[in-house]
C-alpha cells in the first residue's frame, strides 16, 4: 500500500547549525531532508520548511501527514516567545491526532507540551554512544541497545502521561519517547554524521563550552558506527503507519 501513498511532512527547524555545518552541509532543513529521503526510500514524499525560532507561520494541520522538530542550542524550557508559541502550537497537533517526532530539542517540547519537566542536566551526553532500550524500545527497534549520536546538556525529567520510554543512558533516563500514531522522539540526532558532529565538537571546544578532556573523548567516538538509519526507518515506518491508520479510520 505505501506505494500508493504520498507524505506531507512539515520540518520544524528550531535552530540555525554552527556557522562551519552551515557551510559544510547546509541548515537544518537540508539535513533534514538528506536524513528523512535516504529513510523513507521510494516513499513518496514532499517536505515543507517552517523556521519556528523566526516564528514563521505553523504548518496548516490540516495539510500535513506529520511534522518533525529538529533539535537547537536553545533551552526547551525556557519561556522565549518563539518556544512558548511552538509548544502551544505541538499541544494542539497532538490534539488534532497529527503525528510529531521530536528530535533533541524537539523531543523536550514535546515533553513540555505533555506536562512533563524539562531542565538542565548534570552534564553533558555528547558524540556516539548507547542507549539501554526497553522493552518497548527493545520492540521498535529490534534490537538491545542503540547506538546514536549526541549533542545536549537539557533532559526530560518526568514521563509523560500516554507514552513509554524506550531508552535509557547513565547521563539521561528518558531517551525517547513513544506513543503510536501519535508521537516519537529520540534524545540524540540521527541526523548527525561523523562530519557534523566533528564541527560542533569544534565550535564548542573553541568557544571553551567543552574543555579539553571532554572534547578529547568526544572526538575519538565521533566516528563511530551508530543507528542513523535504522532510526530514520522507524521514523518513517511510524508517519506511514499513522498515515495509513487515519485512511483505514
């Protein structure tokens, strides 16, 4: 049936990428799309761009299959006009049943949007490495313990009401959240390849946010293998299947 089926998904980008990704390999809307298309294969699929952070106008929700938020350096939790309205606007997506997947970032607004707690961690989870899945997690992704690129210090404290959890690492207890049809969020950036996590990695060592031992560490696993793909395919298999969902309802 998916060949018959054509996806309208709205990215949400939530951040402007450091200025050597930017120039290397584009926003976040491109990486984005270079990410989904190699994840959803011969799905046909058309991408519409929203910058939420310029508070652009909020994909109709009546026009669209399911909606992604990319991650940010921004604080989910703080009360800035642009992350106020994006959270009210997740709130009434997930109350009209259309389909949100959180990346990061997104993945705490869809927290904070569900009234869980969102803050500061201990420390930061940076560069590839694993998550402990759950049973539920264990079931998504077939597999015990996924490998993921990381880039944040924020976490989900709390679980939201209607979902599980599907991972865990000793840095962060709520990698990703799971509700079918409904919404899937994953702590780290699949999205990110060695090449991106590199130039953050960078950046940030530079600008004296990681001193030299954390950056050290995190370089020597930025290359690692991770799940990218396998991620984006669950991604994909999930907006498909709430798609198909909705046409069988």
């Amino acid at each position: 049936m998916s060949e018959n089926i054509h996806l309208n998904i709205a990215i949400l980008s939530c951040d402007t990428p450091v200025e050597s990704v930017l120039t290397k390999y584009g926003d976040y809307f491109v990486i984005y799309k270079e990410f989904l298309r190699e994840a959803f294969g011969d799905i046909k699929v058309t991408f519409s761009e929203h910058d939420m952070v310029e508070m652009e106008p909020f994909p109709d929700l009546k026009n669209v299959d399911a909606m992604i938020m990319t991650g940010s350096k921004h604080d989910a939790w703080s009360d800035a006009p642009w992350i106020l309205s994006l959270t009210d606007h997740i709130k009434q997506a997930l109350t009209n049943k259309v389909p949100v997947v959180g990346i990061c970032f997104g993945h705490q607004i869809l927290a904070r949007a569900l009234g869980a707690k969102v803050g500061r961690g201990d420390s930061w989870e940076i560069s590839v490495g694993n998550v402990d899945l759950t049973e539920s997690g264990k079931a998504l992704f077939g597999k015990d313990t996924l490998s993921i690129q990381q880039m944040h210090r924020d976490i989900v404290f709390t679980l939201p009401e209607g979902c599980v959890n599907l991972g865990t690492s000793p840095l962060c207890q709520l990698q990703g959240l799971y509700s079918p049809h409904k919404l899937l969020s994953v702590q780290g950036h699949p999205e990110y390849h060695e090449g991106i996590m590199n130039c953050i990695l960078e950046t940030r060592h530079d600008s004296g946010v990681f001193n030299d031992e954390l950056y050290k560490d995190a370089k020597s696993r930025a290359g690692n293998l991770h799940d990218s793909l396998l991620i984006g395919r669950v991604i994909s298999k999930f907006v498909l299947d709430a798609k198909v969902a909705r046409l069988d309802g």
